[in-house]
C-alpha cells in the first residue's frame, strides 16, 4: 500500500499549500513562512515504493561543521530530539549538513491525511518554535538554555497534574534542611 506523490499533493491541495513534484527523485518541494528559519524548505520523500514516508527539513541551520560550539549544539539537537515527539536531527559531518527529519514506515499502510497534517505542522512548529531559537543560543553561548525550560516544564506539568505536591515537595526539602540531612551544594 504505502503513499503516492499524488495523494500527498491532494493533502497539500486541501491545506492551500503550494509546492512543486519532483516525480525522478520521488518528492515534493514545499515550504512555508517562518519566524526564526530564513528560507525554510521542507521536503517530503517517499522510498521503497512508496512503503517509506519521510518529511524533512534540509539545512535548518549552517555553519556547525567548524564551529567552537560544534559539541554543545550536537548535544542540543539530542536533547530536542529526546524532549519531542517524532524529530530527529541528522547531521552529515562531510559537509555539516544540520536536518531535521520525521520519517516512518508505512509498509502495508496508508498514510492518512491526518497523520500527514501531523508530520508536517509538528515539523515546523518544533523547527520553529523551539529548535532554532534555542540552537541559536547555543551558537553564540555554547551552553543550551534548554535545560532551564525542561525543569520549568517539569514544574508547570507537576503543578497542572497533581496540585499541591510543589508546595508538599518545598516543605519536605525545607524539613530534610532542618535535620541537616541535605547534601550541600
């Protein structure tokens, strides 16, 4: 079963999308207007017959293959990928080439609109919205502010799904202080 070119352009034909099919490479060109990705092209690939759907995003970011924060913001990009659902980053150290991609196989499935909508706005909002900015920060500091968002989310989420156990959590490392039983830092 899998996906065809055509199917996903009746996808991209249902959301007003423009884009151009590249029926030798078995693609479809596409982009959209981003906040913090200049020229942001998205590729959507289908391999194996169609059995294999891919939809990524070529050089997010330039300039990594000699950087002085080369590490930091590899590290980064492992790090968004262990935060999200569905990115990766690939990076190809010939050229430095900086990915992200979301791909899976369909073997003997379709790929259904709305599993494609998924992919393809999950793409851009993570590019967008959280990579860039914080892989630009890790390009001019070397250190990744990610980890401060993580344990502000980690708060936010326990504050929102079990009310009340912040404040049991402050008063118990407060009483562990009292008993001089906490490691200093």
């Amino acid at each position: 079963m899998g996906a065809t070119l055509r199917q996903i352009a009746t996808y991209l034909d249902n959301q007003g999308w423009k884009y151009h099919i590249d029926e030798e490479a078995y693609r479809i060109l596409t982009g959209v207007q981003a906040e913090n990705v200049e020229e942001f092209l998205i590729v959507v690939q289908l391999d194996e017959d169609g059995e294999f759907f891919k939809v990524f995003a070529p050089q997010v970011i330039s300039g990594v293959k000699d950087h002085p924060y080369k590490e930091a913001i590899l590290q980064t990009m492992l790090c968004i990928s262990w935060e999200t659902k569905m990115l990766q980053w690939e990076y190809d150290p010939n050229d430095g080439e900086i990915r992200a991609i979301i791909e899976f196989p369909l073997e003997d499935s379709s790929l259904t609109e709305k599993q494609f909508n998924r992919c393809l706005s999950g793409l851009i909002q993570i590019i967008d919205n959280v990579a860039i900015p914080r892989l630009k920060e890790v390009m001019a500091t070397g250190k990744d502010p990610g980890d401060r968002e993580l344990g502000e989310r980690l708060l936010l989420t326990l504050q929102e799904e079990a009310p009340g156990l912040l404040q049991m959590l402050e008063r118990a490392m407060e009483a562990r202080k009292k008993r001089g039983l906490f490691p200093s830092e």
